[in-house]
C-alpha cells in the first residue's frame, strides 16, 4: 500500500510539472510554431498516459463478487482510455445535469469528436451510476446513449460510454471504457486577456453582500477556472472621436497576446473610454489580422465614458457589461429577444432598460444579484463543445434557452399594422449588383400614426440586434418562406444604453432610415453565388408601454449578375476572400493589409485611367478606402503605438470621382452619407 501512495505521489508531481509546460506554451501570445505544436501533442498525450497509469493503481477492490460504487462528487474529470479521451462535468448541486466531450488520441494530437450530456428534462440526483445521454458529433448527428460508472474511489473513476447509432469514431452499441480522476470543482477553464486604454479602469470591480466582485470572480461563480492570460497593457487614449468598429477590429489584432487563430478557451477584452457611436456601451465582435480563419467570437470591448453620468453607481454599471459582453462571446443571447421571452431575467445578459418590458430600470438593478440565469448557466456549465468555445459555432446560432417556458413575453404575436412600416430600397441598379460587388441596402421606418413617435436611432443598426434581415436564393434549397430562410447575422454585435434625450422624434407621416450592409457577416458572403435573391427586414419594436411587435418589410428581391467574362470571374472569386469581406464590413481597416492591397490592384485593373467611375465595384473599394482614410487609427506594431493622422486630402481625392454617379451606384442612405462625408472632407480641405 505504501509503494502505491509513493508511486501516486511521484505521478501527481509528474502531471503538475507537465500540466505548467503545457500552460506556458499556450500562452505565447502568437501562432505556435510546428514544435511547439508537437511538444503540446506529446505532453497531452503523456498526460493522458498518466491518468491511466492512476487508475490501474486505484482501481476499486470487489467486496465478495460484488462492487459498491459512489457517485462521482461534483466537478471536473479528465478520462484517458487506449483510443479516446474525455472530459467529464458532474453537476449535480446547481444544474442537475452531467456531460462531457470526447476525443480521439491519434499519435501526438487530440481530435475532438463529440459532446454529450444526459437527457433534458431528467434532473441527475446522484442515486444512480448508470444515466442516459444524448450525444451530438461534430458533424451534428445525434444519438442516444449510455454513459456508466464502472469504479470510484478517491478522486480516480472508471466509466464507459456507448451510444446506439454510429458517431464521429463510436461504434454504435460499443461500450468505450476510459480511467481518469477530478481535475477541479470547476466545469470548465475559461483565460481572459484584459487590456485598458490610459486613464480608464483596469479592473472593475463592485461589492455586493459583503464579497468584492470583478470579472474572474463572476466567472468563477458561473462554474469556470478563470486564469488571466497574456500581459495586461495601456493602449493610447482614444482619437477625438472615439474607437469605431475598425479600429477596435485592429487593437483586438494588435493588443492579444493569446492566439486568435484557433478555437480556444480564451477570451479578450478591451476596456476602453468611448465609442464614436453615441450611447454605446459594448461590443462582441470577430477578430484576426488576416481575419482567414472565420473564427467567431473571440472578443469584446466595453466604453466607460456613458457610464460614468450614473454617479456613485458607474462601476457597478461597468462590472455588469463587462461580463454582458464576455457572455454574448461564449454565445449567450439577450433574455429579453422575442424568440426567449426572458424580460424578466435578472441575470447579466438582459439591459436594465428592457427589464420587465421597460421603464424598470431602478427595479432591474433592486432584483440584480450578479447572475446569469438558469438556461444561461446550464448552456455555459453543460452547453455543447463547439456551441459556447470561443472560435466555435456562430453567434445566437445555438437555441439552448427552453421553449414554452412561462417566462415573461411582453411581445404580442405577429400581426399586421397600419401604424408603422419599413421599407427596403436598393440603388438605382434595378436591383441587380454584379458578382462581387458589395450589397448596401436602405432600410426606412415610416410612421404613420397621427402623432409623433419616438424611435432611437440603433434600432435601425442590424449590429444592435432589433433589426434583422432573412435573405433567401430563389431557386436554391430555401424557401421563400421568410421563416425559413438565412438570418444575416453581422461581424460585430453592439449593445447600447437608451436616453430618451437621444432618441429621434419621428413626426406623423414622417420616416428615419438607415444604411445596411449585408455583404459579409458572421457565417461569410450573404451573395455568394450568382442568382436571384429574396431580403426581407424584420423589426422588434415597443410600440407602447408593454405592447412590443414585430413587423416585416415587402420582401426585396435584388439578382447578383453571372461573371460576363473570365477576367470577371476570376476577380470575383478573389474577392470572396474572409479578410475581404471584413475590409468592406468595417469600412476599411489598417491591419487588413493584404485585403486592401489586392482591392487597389482590382481597382486600378477594372478602372485603368478613366476619370470617373463606371463600376459599382470600384466605387465601393474607393468609398471604404475613404472611409478608412478619414479616420484616425491607433495600432500597436513590433511593442511601439502608431498613430496615423487622418487624411481629409486623400479621402476627398477618393470620393470626387465617385459623386457624378453616386445613386447608381449606392442605395439612398448610403449615397447620403458619402456626399456628406465629401463635403465634410471638403471643408476639412479648405482650412
């Protein structure tokens, strides 16, 4: 018994050492170099090694021909058989649910193969060692199935899982027997990267009965490790303006020391001063210096200026939307989106202004306990692999909140109504664009109420998730049903605090309206193959003192162009590039260098020395190159800041040859905005 304890102690000493080279190779803060990557193939495996060498030596004696077997205590394990290795979350205090993940062991690499967790609606009680689940590979095929404690003693256990249909690497009907031991009282490990722009707070934080809350400790109560990963750094004070969405875009790609070209346990986040959005509070966005690899929900930022106007309260404030938008990038929705009908939730993901339908915003804070709510901790504790990592599935893709709940639905059902409407309008192109080119829509919100309405402006801004648009292809495999087609879900998600002082007072019969750009979002290209497509604009809307509705647009149907020539076609499929897709959703970007490199050599291809401009390609390249231009950027190269001033000279060089044909080549909104930002640039010139 004494040789076995020694052995135990020299294997938990090996496991820790190996454990802390596999932590400080993760956390280089760039792309792992092929060594690196085999160094933390062989550690992993060697790992896995040990967790089987433990088991053998723990495994549980038989009393006369007949085992007594605990339940496992609640937490994490980690499991190692000869071909598969798994991750064990037992949970039965707070969610009543068990799960895990499974991956293949293929020489020095793990492979991830599947999720499971036991059934829905069947809360686990720790009375029996033999439970049901239902796994999901990925690939998305599901089974049920049959997860077992064979053995328990002290932190080690043996389990098998089978499952009756065939999944990514099971056999069905096959039983996978795997040993391993309690890692942590944790479900999961979730690293944060937190950098701050000078002068702003670091860390906040905010007492609450009696404990000093900040966002590891919110994250640790919802289940996770947390560990803080990369070196924290002050970026430079903000451009007159504020951060828009490109240069944020740019610092997450600058600033993250931590890898963002892989799915990963990580997180980053920018803790910043303002926005050049009014109002803005918080962002999630997608995030890359090439932006290849299409890896959603990586980061976020938060802009404190708003907040400090709420007095002795501002850093309360400040906690709550820190951990908000860290949750939006762990895929967690708003409670209060019709499809939920969670007003009612207290947890972080609703606003305090939307609490209870609205007008609770005292109420919201007076019930708000640092939470999130039930469905909320269940997906983030249990939820599928791909679903909640960060590089994973696709924002608000996973439905994880439970249908017919009983929750709190201020929403009445769809309906027609004479009191507002919308309308999309295309440019003056018949609705035909040609392939490639990038797809700018108006969208109008007409009030026809015989007395004025007041409507904040970001309603009609897809990023903050009250407008939404279904885009169907006629004669492809979507109906043109708009229940049935593809939501356009943008790069960038932002969320925003109302004030009534800032919303626009629509008059009777009068209207407000918007640009949009649907070009690129979250799952890549909406137009990309040539064909006929249906858009329709959906709005969620509170018409009244809880009474919200949703209305639709007419659908627009608007036809992207087949290639006319080889030349064409072969420029158009350059342009289906990612980091292309992001260049023209941000209105151009400093840290794309390759995508705006190759849009220059487009554009002087298809333009040649024509003084005016023809092509509604080269009109959009020069508008986000103006765009860009105009800006001020902030960026972080080779450990020095670099500020680039804006050009007001060049950016009007860029638009002058685009205004004699503006309409043609822009929808009406958009055309607005570019003529106001050549006069802009025009005065800017002539002082």
């Amino acid at each position: 018994m004494t040789e076995t304890v020694t052995a135990l102690t020299h294997l938990e000493a090996a496991e820790e050492l190996i454990r802390g080279e596999r932590g400080a190779i993760q956390i280089v803060g760039r792309a792992l170099t092929p060594e690196e990557e085999r160094r933390l193939a062989a550690l992993a495996e060697a790992d896995a090694a040990i967790t089987v060498a433990v088991g053998h030596l723990t495994q549980t004696p038989c009393t006369n021909g007949k085992e007594t077997i605990s339940f496992l205590p609640d937490g994490r394990y980690a499991f190692a058989g000869i071909t598969f290795a798994a991750t064990l979350r037992v949970d039965t205090d707070v969610c009543g649910i068990v799960s895990g993940d499974v991956f293949a062991l293929a020489g020095e690499t793990q492979e991830y193969l599947l999720s499971f967790r036991t059934v829905p609606g069947k809360t686990v009680d720790g009375e029996s060692t033999e439970l049901l689940v239902i796994g999901e590979d990925a690939d998305g095929q599901l089974s049920t199935g049959r997860l077992e404690i064979l053995s328990h003693q002290d932190r080690v256990a043996t389990i098998s899982i089978c499952f009756d249909e065939a999944l990514r690497g099971f056999r069905p009907n096959h039983a996978e027997q795997m040993t391993g031991r309690h890692e942590s009282t944790a479900m999961r490990t979730l690293g944060i990267e937190i950098e701050h722009e000078i002068g702003t707070e670091g860390n906040p934080q905010w007492t609450f009965n009696g404990r000093t809350l900040d966002i590891t400790r919110c994250f640790q109560d919802a289940g996770f490790d947390v560990r803080r990963i990369g070196h924290a750094s002050e970026i430079p004070e903000a451009p007159g303006v504020g951060w828009d969405s490109s240069q944020l875009h740019g610092l997450m790609s600058d600033y993250a020391q931590a890898s963002l070209d892989r799915s990963d346990w990580e997180l980053h986040l920018l803790l910043l001063s303002r926005a050049a959005e009014p109002r803005l509070l918080g962002i999630m966005f997608d995030s890359g210096r090439g932006d290849m690899n299409l890896l959603p929900r990586q980061g976020a930022a938060v802009f404190q200026d708003p907040m400090q106007s709420l007095g002795p309260t501002w850093r309360r404030k400040l906690l709550q939307t820190s951990v908000h938008e860290l949750g939006h990038a762990l895929n967690l929705a708003h409670p209060f989106e019709r499809e939920i009908g969670r007003a009612d939730s207290t947890s972080f993901m609703n606003y305090d202004w939307k609490y209870m339908g609205g007008d609770s915003v005292a109420r919201y804070w007076q019930d708000f306990t640092f939470t999130f709510n039930d469905e909320e901790l269940s997906f983030l504790r249990h939820g599928r692999r791909s679903a909640v990592i960060p590089g994973g599935d696709g924002f608000h893709t996973v439905p994880y909140w439970k249908q017919g709940d009983g929750g709190y639905v201020p929403y009445k059902p769809d309906r027609p109504t004479s009191a507002f409407s919308l309308q999309l309008t295309t440019p003056d192109n018949d609705g035909i664009f040609n392939f490639g080119q990038p797809v700018l829509l108006t969208v109008t919100f007409h009030n026809h109420l015989l007395r004025p309405f007041t409507l904040p402006p970001f309603y009609l801004d897809p990023k903050a998730g009250f407008l939404s648009f279904v885009v169907n292809r006629i004669g492809g495999s979507l109906s043109p049903d708009v229940g049935a087609g593809s939501v356009f879900r943008p790069i960038v998600m932002r969320c925003y605090d109302f004030d009534p002082a800032t919303a626009d007072t629509i008059p009777s019969n009068g209207s407000m309206r918007n640009n949009v750009n649907l070009t690129y979002g979250s799952a890549g290209f909406t137009f990309a193959e040539p064909g006929e497509y249906v858009v329709t604009a959906r709005l969620e809307l509170r018409f009244q003192a809880n009474d919200y509705l949703t209305m639709y647009s007419a659908p627009m149907r608007i036809r992207v162009a087949y290639p006319k020539t080889d030349d064409e076609e072969r420029i158009g499929m350059r342009l289906l590039r990612n980091d292309i897709g992001c260049y023209f959703a941000l209105g151009g970007s400093d840290v794309l260098n390759k995508a705006e490199s190759d849009l220059i050599e487009i554009e002087e291809r298809l333009q040649g020395k024509d003084e005016y401009i023809a092509n509604g390609l080269v009109a959009n390249i020069r508008r986000c190159r103006a765009i860009n231009t105009a800006r001020e950027f902030v960026s972080y190269v080779d450990g020095k800041y670099m500020h680039r001033s804006a050009n007001p000279a060049k950016a009007r060089s860029l638009l002058s040859s685009v205004g004699p044909a503006m309409s043609r080549f822009f929808d009406p909104a958009t055309a607005d905005y570019t003529r106001a930002m050549l006069s802009t640039e025009d005065e800017n010139a002539a002082k």
